[in-house]
C-alpha cells in the first residue's frame, strides 16, 4: 500500500555490492530482519540439506580445478533409494607422448582417475564416501566442512535474492536494462531505511543510496523509467508464453505482442494452465499497483500506460474466467 509522500525528494537511487563469501546464519538473518521490522516473507527459505549438499560440493570446484592436476566433479545418477553422489576425478598430467601425439594432430584422450565417490542421504542427512585414492579423504573433510558452512546460512546468492525481493515490495524500478541501479519511491523511504538498516547489521554489504530531488527532470526521466521498468516486464511474460519480441518496441506494440502469443498459446495443445495464468493476472495487477504508486508520486497523468495494461489484464482474465 502507497504510503504519504516526504517532501524531501522523489525517492531513492539505490547500488548495491556483496562479498562473494557471504554466509549469514537463518536464525541471526531473520532476527535482525525482526528487530528492524523488515517482513519476513521478503527472506528466502533456507538451503534445504540436499540443497546445502549441492552447493557445498559445486562451491569448491573453482579450488579443485586450479590444481596443477586439476580435480573435477562429476553428477553420478545413483541406484541406491534417496541417495545423491558426486564423483572427483583428477586429470592426470599429459605424458610426453600424449604432447607429440597433439602436435601431430592425431587422437587424444585425457585420462581421469576417481579419488572419491561422495554419497549423501537426504532422509538421514549422512554423509558417506567410497575412497579410491588416499588424497581422497582430504577431499571429503573440505565437503563436509563446506556443507557445515553452508546448510542453515545464507550466501550471496540468498542475499541477493532478499534484496531483489524488497526492490519488487517496496515499487522499486530499474533506471539501467543491465540491472545495477535501482530507484525506490518516496512512499517508501521509512521502510526502506528499516532495510538498509538490516542489511547493515552483516559484513560484505555495501549500499550506496543517492536522493533524488524533486524537479520535473527527475520526473521526467523517472516516467521514462517506469515506462521501460513496464516494458521489460511485458516482454518476460512473452517470453514465459515461449514468444519472441523485436526489441525496442512501444508498450503499445508490446501489448499487441502479448495478446497475439497468449491467442496462439490458448489455440495449441500446450496452452497455459489455470494455475499459471492466475498467476499472469496477479503480477498484471501488481503492475498496475505500481503505475497507481507512481502516479501519486509524480503527479503526472499515467492513463496511457494504466489503459494499456488494462488491455493484457482482461484478456487473461477473460481466460481465467473461462477456465473457472
């Protein structure tokens, strides 16, 4: 919901960096998120063990592979019930005869020796191993210990996610196609600074926040925004219907887009299910929200864009209804 207006400006530019080591634990990531009043559906759910064990053996591959004989991981489709491996082969170093072979342009094969197969039970969350080579069991301590540092902790990747989930609840709206710089309207400046805070409370965070005064070529360029901010939204849900745009087209044109792809859809034997087009219609809605939002702030006349939106809205909704 739009809040009342500050008077110190339009909003907020926000940029943001993290550490790529990041590893928050759940407990302390939600109880600071409680502390400053920030809600906790904008937190991702924790690593699932399975999850933790994926990413445990994935997030030392880039260590493995820098070896002079280096180590690489490979997914092993497992027979045994509710069981996950991971094998680690090392490439053996090329002999001088494989060099001469390379040079002669003839057929060469590297060859690979298993160290470890790697199991994990993801009903009893144990962790247990099938050794080839001695270095095998340094290997095996390395996960264990990633998978210790990583299950029930947030990482980078999480991180991000939170901070991209607060963007979408506070009206944020990209200023670059690129991603990077985010603006967030005046309506939220209080909650957002509750945000900051919190985030603030961890190392490997860093957010720059620049205001943004209120004057009509702020208004301008953030109308602009917005305008492309709905475009690429419209696009992603084109793409979500397996169609294809242009680029650089009106909203006008993309609408018309939209609603030839959904047609299309709807006629094939693929089409949409309800369940992903009352999802359509919900973010159509909350698109809608946001033009409400920057209408206020702006106060400039949005309808073009509100009429627009309208058009795509009903006709899935149309479908919705239909499907009922």
């Amino acid at each position: 919901m739009a809040k009342q207006l500050t008077i110190n400006g339009l909003g907020t530019i926000v940029m943001y960096s993290l550490s790529t080591d990041m590893h928050i634990p759940f407990d302390e990531f939600a109880k600071e998120a409680q502390k400053c009043q920030v809600p906790l559906h904008l937190l991702p759910a924790s690593l699932s063990p399975v999850g933790a064990f994926k990413r445990a053996c994935t997030g030392l591959r880039e260590t493995f592979n820098a070896l002079p004989e280096p180590i690489f991981i490979k997914e092993v489709e497992s027979t045994i019930p509710h069981t996950i491996m991971r094998t680690f082969e090392k490439r053996m170093r090329s002999s001088k005869e494989d060099t001469i072979r390379m040079e002669k342009g003839a057929e060469y094969v590297p060859v690979y020796k298993p160290i470890i197969t790697i199991m994990f039970d993801y009903f009893t969350e144990d962790m247990t191993y099938q050794l080839y080579e001695k270095e095998g069991k340094e290997i095996f301590k390395k996960v264990q210990a990633k998978y210790k540092d990583t299950c029930g902790c947030a990482n980078i990747q999480q991180v991000r996610a939170t901070i991209q989930n607060a963007f979408k609840y506070y009206g944020s709206i990209q200023l670059r196609h690129n991603g990077g710089v985010n603006f967030i309207p005046a309506q939220y400046t209080s909650e957002w600074a509750n945000f900051t805070k919190f985030l603030g409370a961890f190392k490997g965070v860093e957010i720059l926040e620049l205001n943004v005064r209120n004057d009509s070529h702020n208004k301008a360029s953030i109308k602009t925004a917005l305008i492309d901010d709905i475009g690429d939204s419209i696009e992603e849900e084109i793409k979500k219907l397996n169609g294809k745009t242009n680029g650089s087209k009106s909203l006008k044109e993309l609408i018309t887009d939209f609603s030839d792809v959904l047609k299309e859809n709807q006629s094939s034997e693929k089409k949409v299910g309800s369940g992903a087009l009352e999802s359509m219609l919900n973010r159509y809605k909350e698109t809608m929200d946001k033009v409400a939002l920057y209408k206020e702030l702006l106060n400039t006349d949005l309808s073009v864009i509100d009429s627009q939106i309208e058009i795509a809205k009903s006709q899935v909704m149309k479908l919705v209804e239909s499907a009922a």
